[in-house]
C-alpha cells in the first residue's frame, strides 16, 4: 500500500507539530533549569550615581 499525497502531507503535519512540540520543552526545560541553579543569585555590582551629592 502506497501513501497518498494527502496522507504524506498529514503525516508531515504531525512530525512537524511533534517536532515543535519538543522544542518547546526544550527552551522550557532549560529555562526551568536556569531559574533553579541561579534563583538565589543576585548579581549587584556597585553604581556609581553622578547625580548624587556627598
């Protein structure tokens, strides 16, 4: 049995859909992961304020 064009391009929708899918949860994976390493991280450097009398 041989797929007909229609049932390629629906396939290939599926694969598409499933692919971006995987994706998504990659860039959600890492974000996640991102946010649970450096949660507790505040990087604050020193501002100097030109504005500011002393």
């Amino acid at each position: 049995m041989h797929a007909t064009f229609l049932q390629k391009v629906i396939l290939c929708m599926i694969a598409g859909f499933f692919a971006a899918c995987l994706i998504q949860w990659g860039k959600v994976f890492v974000e996640g992961a991102d946010d649970a390493l450096n949660k507790g991280y505040k990087h604050t450097a020193p501002t100097m304020s030109l504005t500011a009398k002393p």
